[in-house]
C-alpha cells in the first residue's frame, strides 16, 4: 500500500522514525499545521481519539510533501455564531436578507440576558406573541459543538431568559433561532439533509494568487427522527434528527435503515406527502443546497486558508432543513462529519464520496503515476472525481434566491439585521408558521421531555 500508518517507531533502516505526509483527524491540529508551514518533518508520539501528540525529526524519510484534512480558519464557518455573522455580512453586503438563507438568529454572548442582543430577542420574540402564532425557539451552543450536544427548544421566554443566563459567560454564547415550525415530513416525522462540500486550494495564478476550489458532493441523505412531529412536547425524539441522539430510541431502524433515506426514496417520500411533482428533490431542493453550499463558502474564502498553506483540504458536513412549501434552510456546517457507516446506503455512499474527494486532492498532490511507481496499487482506482460538482466561490455577490435586505435593517452588536418588519414578510411566515398557538389538552411540555 501507498499509504503507511505512522506509530512513530524507529524502522531501524537509519532513517529514523518516519515523517507524516497525512495526518487525518477528527480536528484540526495545531502543531502539525505549525509544521507544515515551517517546513519541519512530525511523526506520531500518541495518537487518541480526540488527542494527537507529535515530536519533530531531524531526517525526513519519504517525500518533502504535509497534508492535512483541516483549514486553520475552519471555525469561521463551523462555529454557529461565526457562521451566521459572516453569512450575514455576505449577504447584507449583496443587499439581500440573510434570514431567508438562515432561520432568525441571534447570538447572545458575555453580556447574557444584559447584553443589547438579548433585549433585541425579547422584542422579536414578544412580536410574535403579539402576531399570536407558534412562537418556538431552538438554543444551542454558539461554538464547536455536535452530535446534539446542549440543545434546547423552548416557547417561554422566561425558559429562554433561564437558559441564556445559566448558560453564557466569558468563554460561552448561545446561538437563539427561530425554529422551523412547519418542516416537510417523511410520513409524519422530521428528517434534515446532510451534504458534503470539499473545498482545497487551486493552482497558484500568473498574479500569484492562489484561489480556492470548492465542490458539492452530487449525492447527499436524510437523517429521520423515529418519533411522529408535533409541537406539543420537545422530545428529543420528536425534534433532533442528530444519529447521536436518534440511535437511543427504541424505534431506531424501525422505518428506515439508519434512520436514513437516499434523495430518491425522499422523492417518493414527497410525492405522497405533497402530491406528484409538487417538489422537486434533484433539481428544486438540491439546487437551492447547492446555492446555500456557494454563498456560505463565498462568506469565508478569505479566512479558511490566512496563511496560504499548500496541501490544506477539508470536507465539509452540510445540513439543511426543508420546509412544508420547499424551500430549503441551511442549518449548520460540520468539520467532523459522520463518516459511520449506520446502513447500506451509507456503506456505499461515504467511502465513495471520500475516495473521490482523494482524487480531487490527495492524487493532485502525489500523482497516482508516483503511487503505481513505487509499488502502490493501480492509478485513481475506484475514485471518480466527476461525483464533485464544481461551485464558484471566488466570484462575488449572492447565488441564492433570497429575499432583498429590508430599507429599515439595523445593524446589532453581533452584526445581524433584524428589522421588526423582516417578521411580517412572506417567507418569515413560512418559516415562523403562521399557526396559531394551541396546545393539546392536558398536555404540559416539561423540562425532562426538552430536547437537549
């Protein structure tokens, strides 16, 4: 194999420990990312689940080349808070609103329920009381997080107010957005889309410029929850379509393998729910991802790479909600993606997808000619670049549809747009639901059943 795990260990052939050239991780490391720019050969001293410790070396064995799966700005476009304030600026930059890319949001920092961001939401939020429809919010951590980690979903602004002042601090901000109250269902239960979007560094231009590449993987899946929806408790089973959260349901598997559904078994899925051809899975949903997938890396080209590292690459986790009129809604961005192989479709979809992104990046910067030549197996076998699709993230502007930025938005500390009027607007209502408030009799959400 072309490919040799590094343990660190001295192969007595007088070279020395060996030099990495790949270093895969859950995160972004530091040290070798130091390295990488310095020069200087690594090798592996400890190597945990979440910890890499490595050691420098003073004979490199194996060719001059370090490649890592992780940009050092990554967090401009994985953590929540950084994400939605650099799409907010792209956007408002455009003149085009960002909450019709992203649901309402807003980020409470240090300041906590005392800080002008809070007493913002509280006028947001008592605006929907006064308009007397759902008024659900989903609270979640503002930096790295996953797997569901923190999640809480509310309808009392008094919970909220709770939850924000037990829950910010020096260190610590919470994302507050509005929930999407109105989701297209996949016989009655929730389901979000997960995409993945390679992006890597191009070639250096005449001007000595060095352009970014990005890529939107032409298939993508579906998370389900096992639970049916319904906005009369916050189960986490109901809500959360995390497979974290999902797999500890007793009726894990029992619709779906997985809890997972390929893009054509949702059209069917929708077809029955909406009525034939009413959405458009391929061309009308995936279309708006991938103009959703273009302006959020537009958004942060010029932060994934600051220092112009070579060899840098990451796969990006992409998730999106849909809601019941079609019309897709960016969640979040993920560096670690899931890469478990939960079910069939998945055993088949997640190795593909990561040997043709190796094709894009790891046999551009050591040819498979090289790879043949030394005793590997044969050139780009199994990887077909071609299942990337190229997105245009170097020019400016916005590629989505959305709606124009709003003459009376103002600008808050964290840099959002939120006119009061931005509520009243069509697609708000779309979002927000337009349902008034009612509540089953009898039935009181409780802390224990909040999703978290």
């Amino acid at each position: 194999s072309w490919w040799v795990p590094v343990d660190g260990t001295d192969r007595g052939d007088g070279a020395g420990p060996p030099r990495i050239n790949f270093l895969w991780s859950q995160y972004r490391v530091a040290p070798y990312l130091q390295a990488m720019s310095a020069g200087t050969g690594v090798t592996v001293v400890s190597n945990e689940e979440k910890t890499i410790v490595l050691k420098p070396i003073k004979k490199c064995a194996g060719p001059p080349i370090m490649v890592h799966n992780h940009f050092e700005g990554n967090s401009s476009l994985c953590q929540k808070k950084s994400l939605c304030s650099n799409l907010a600026a792209h956007c408002a930059a455009a003149g085009k609103d960002p909450f019709d890319a992203v649901p309402l949001t807003f980020v409470v920092g240090a300041e906590g329920v005392d800080g002008a961001e809070f007493r913002h939401f509280q006028e947001v939020f008592q605006a929907y009381a006064d308009m007397q429809v759902l008024n659900i919010w989903i609270v979640k951590p503002a930096e790295f997080s996953n797997r569901g980690c923190g999640i809480r979903i509310f309808d009392s602004l008094e919970e909220i107010q709770q939850r924000v002042a037990a829950k910010t601090g020096p260190k610590k901000s919470l994302i507050l957005q509005k929930y999407i109250e109105r989701p297209l269902l996949v016989a009655g239960r929730k389901f979000d889309i997960r995409s993945y979007c390679l992006v890597h560094e191009g070639d250096v231009a005449a001007d000595g410029s060095c352009p970014m590449l990005a890529y939107m993987y032409k298939e993508a899946y579906c998370r389900t929850t096992t639970e049916k929806y319904t906005t009369d408790t916050f189960d986490k089973m109901v809500h959360l379509n995390n497979d974290a959260v999902q797999k500890k349901g007793d009726s894990y598997g029992k619709f779906e393998a997985g809890n997972k559904l390929s893009l054509d078994e949702l059209q069917k899925h929708a077809d029955v729910t909406v009525g034939p051809g009413k959405i458009d899975v391929r061309n009308g949903i995936f279309d708006q991802m991938r103009k959703l997938t273009t302006d959020v890396i537009r958004s942060v080209v010029p932060k994934l790479n600051p220092k112009a590292r070579k060899h840098c690459f990451e796969i990006f986790g992409l998730d999106f909600m849909v809601d019941e009129f079609g019309k897709v809604w960016l969640i979040e961005v993920n560096t670690n993606p899931c890469l478990e192989l939960s079910c069939s479709f998945l055993s088949m979809l997640i190795p593909q997808m990561l040997r043709d992104a190796f094709v894009l990046t790891l046999d551009r910067w050591c040819p498979p000619g090289d790879r043949v030549a030394r005793g590997g197996g044969q050139a780009g076998a199994d990887g077909d670049a071609s299942r990337w699709e190229p997105v245009d993230v170097m020019l400016p502007g916005v590629a989505s549809d959305l709606a124009p930025l709003p003459e009376d938005a103002t600008t808050t500390v964290e840099g959002y747009f939120v006119p009061l009027s931005r509520l009243s607007c069509g697609r708000a209502i779309v979002a927000g639901g337009p349902v008034k408030k009612k509540r089953k009799k009898g039935v009181k959400k409780k802390k224990s059943e909040t999703a978290e």
